[in-house]
C-alpha cells in the first residue's frame, strides 16, 4: 500500500485477507535501476535498497576471505553476482562461482556465500518475504552479526 494511502482496505481471494489494490491516485514506483552498476559500486556488506511487502532487494560487498556466514532462513533468497570470485556452499555442497552465476536457496537450506578471491565479492540478493528492515546499512560483517534487526513490517513505500 502506498504511503499516505488510508490502511485497512482489504479484499479476499482464495480465503486469504490481502491488501487491495491501492487506492485511486496512489502511484507505487517499485524499484527500476541500473542493479549491477550499484553492486559493483557498493562497498557495503549489506544495505536494503528496497523492501516490498513479499520480497526484498539488498546489496552486499564481501572482502576477500570474508563470507556471509553459515545460515538457514525460513524463506527463499536469490543472489546474483556481479564483481568478483568466491563459493556458494548449500547444504555442504561447494561451488564456484563468479559475476554472472546466480544461486537460488530454498527455505530451509543450510547456505553460505564465501569471497574466494582476491578483490572484493559484489553482489545481489532478493528475500522472499522480506528479511532485514528496510533501509538498513550494515558496513560490516561485525556490525551486522552485532545487529539483532529483523524485518518489521515496514515496507519502502
């Protein structure tokens, strides 16, 4: 639903409450950029650029040696890289990868996305719903292991 846009308008589909269509004069932009040329040009590990209400577009800069780390989410999650060389690991199983491999996750595998190179690691990920808060920026992996955040609800727009 659009900012602004008065809450509790609801439709029902297939026995489920969902949003209705926004109302009348309310414009939803989305996200339409140049997605590769600012994940190559992201430095950080991890910044939300756009939440919406069933997914969500963050950024992430891995150093050499640096990964993700080791997790298991209860969604799905997409990423797609950019810039660089490192290994996607799911459920134990390693793979090279490079710019232009995309590596879709399903909910409940064991993943880790690991920078193998010698420059920086640049890439994409899409959650499906939404994982983080929206506009988060996490500088690095530190400081995003030290963050408790969790998607709140909020969407961009």
């Amino acid at each position: 639903m659009c900012k602004g846009a008065q809450p509790g308008l609801t439709a029902r589909v297939k026995n489920q409450d969902v949003d209705a269509i926004p109302q009348k004069g309310c414009v939803m932009t989305g996200f339409v950029q140049d997605i590769e040329g600012l994940a190559v040009r992201n430095e950080e590990f991890r910044r939300v650029l756009y939440t919406a209400r069933h997914c969500q577009l963050v950024l992430m800069a891995l150093k050499p040696s640096e990964e993700i780390g080791e997790e298991v989410h209860t969604l799905d999650q997409f990423f797609r890289v950019e810039e660089g060389a490192g290994e996607a690991v799911l459920d134990g199983v390693r793979t090279p990868i490079a710019a232009g491999f995309a590596v879709v996750v399903p909910a409940g595998a064991t993943h880790n996305i690991i920078n193998t190179g010698e420059r920086p690691l640049k890439l994409y990920t899409l959650y499906a719903p939404p994982n983080h808060r929206d506009g988060v920026v996490h500088h690095t992996r530190a400081e995003a292991e030290a963050d408790t955040e969790q998607f709140d609800g909020h969407t961009t727009e």
